[in-house]
C-alpha cells in the first residue's frame, strides 16, 4: 500500500479548497491547511486536518507550512482583492514551493485562460500557470469550468427560489459545468498517481445543458416551477458588473468545449451530471 503523503490545501475554507481536502482525507491522505481563520476550518480540523494559520502575503507562514509537504493545492480568488492581487498571491505561493521543496503542485485555474479570453478573471490565472511553469517545478493544471454550485450561491438560488432564474446567457446556448467535488477527485487523484498527472493541463466539465433544460432540471427537483429569463446583452454589464458581463458574452459567442466523454475515459473518473449534482444538493431535493 502506498504510504500516506502530506498534502499542504490552500484556501480549504471555500468551495474548491474544501471538497479537495475532504476528498483528501477521505482516501486516507495527511491535509494541512492554510487559511485566516482557523476556527472556519473547524470541520476539517475534526476530520483529522492539520491548521496552520497564514495567508497568501504572509511569506512566513507560507514557508512553515509548504515545508515538508508532498504535494500543495493552489486555488485563488479575484473577488476579493482583484486579479492583480490573484496574480501576486499566486506568484507567492508558487515561489514558496520553489524555494522550500515542494515536489508537487496542483493549481486549480479556470477552462479557456490559455485562449486569450480578455476576460479579467481568466487572465490573472493564466498568469499564475505561466509563472508555475516558467520555475519549471512539477506541476499539474485543472480548467474547471462553471461550478453547478454557483445555482446555489447567494446571487443565484434567492431568484432561482422565487422562481425566476436571470443571467445574460441565450436560453438556447449549453453550458458546461462541473461539480466540485469533482475537481476534488481529479486533484487527489493526481497526487496519488503522478505519473500519470504530472505535466498534465486538463480540462474540467461533468455535464452541459441549454439553459431551459438546466432550469427544467431544477424544477424538477425541487417540484416548484422556475422559468428562465435572459438579461439582454446590452444590460449584462449593468446587471452583473464588467468582468463578469464579460464571462457571460464570451459564454454566448465561443464558450467552454471540454470533451466530456473523452475526459471521463482518459482518466477512469465518473464525472457528475447535472440530474445527479440537483439529487444530492438540499437546496434543490424535492420535499417528501
């Protein structure tokens, strides 16, 4: 049996840096993780977590608690401080794996940042996959795409619940999303087996639907009815800001185009569909 490895998780109080670390613990992996707030990741703590407190500007707690790690996950945010700050903290992080040994990363980045989208978001993190292999340390890329999570976020599910969802993509236009438990997996995945991950850029989706069969599928599962209702393209900047509004027009006119089958045959990994991710998610269950 391979040994346990030890595997350093940042951001492992938000979406995608939890279900790394849970999906870590899980297969029997040593999680340390790094975040502001130690008492956030309480629940990760009682699942057997190791919590360091530091942060991205902090270059101390960076070194203490890269040192001795087999493996870091990278995640960062442009939505806090903005994509100049993603881009810094990444380059951070990165530098730390570098200078104290740490044989491996995985940096979670978004699906389309290597095609030159314009998109703000996107670029700061193909700044960061640039930086990481440019210190030519090993390195796996993940380009997950649009979360399912996001149907049940603060800016989504009040209107979804009211039976009413809005965006400014075209009723017609699929879209591709994943759930994030998902991108747990495939980043476990390649700490466990990096022979296989190693110098991989891979493109992330479980499932794609048009958006009226994406509100119909909620409908379903929540047995309350919720139409679709497209914000113009002329109002998606004032409705939603300018990065995103970018996003959302980039999504109309090219979008993601991640072979699902394909992925899921390269790398022996079930990805989630959309039915299923409705069927586990509480927001979204039926009431008995």
């Amino acid at each position: 049996m391979a040994s346990r490895k030890t595997i350093l998780v940042t951001g492992a109080t938000g979406q995608q840096g939890g279900a790394v670390a849970r999906c870590l613990i899980s297969k029997g992996q040593n999680v340390r993780v790094l975040t502001r707030s130690p008492e956030k990741a309480r629940e990760l703590a009682q699942r057997g977590a190791e919590v360091l407190r530091g942060d991205f500007d902090d270059r101390e707690s960076l070194k203490e608690a890269v040192r001795g790690a087999d493996g870091v996950f990278i995640v960062g945010t442009p939505f806090e401080k903005g994509p100049e700050a993603e881009m810094q903290q990444g380059k951070e992080i990165v530098l730390a794996c570098w200078k104290f040994g740490a044989p491996q990363i995985v940096y979670t980045s978004v699906c389309a940042a290597n095609k030159n989208t314009g998109i703000p978001h996107f670029e700061s993190k193909a700044k960061v996959e640039s930086y990481i292999k440019e210190t030519g340390q090993a390195c796996t890329i993940l380009r997950p795409v649009w979360f399912m999570e996001n149907f049940a976020s603060p800016w989504l599910a009040p209107s979804i619940e009211k039976g009413v969802m809005t965006t400014p993509v075209h009723p017609e236009r699929k879209l591709q999303m994943i759930a994030l438990s998902d991108i747990g997996e495939f980043a476990s995945e390649a700490f466990l087996r990096p022979d296989e991950f190693l110098g991989k850029d891979i493109d992330l989706a479980g499932d794609e639907l048009t958006m009226r069969d994406i509100v119909m599928q909620i409908s379903c599962a929540s047995n309350r009815e919720v139409r679709y209702e497209q914000i113009p393209d002329e109002k998606a900047e004032a409705a939603v800001g300018h990065d995103f509004a970018l996003m959302y027009l980039w999504f109309n006119r090219v979008g993601y185009q991640v072979d699902i089958p394909q992925l899921e045959h390269r790398w022996g990994i079930r990805m989630t569909t959309f039915s299923r991710w409705l069927g586990r998610s509480a927001l979204y269950r039926k009431a008995a």
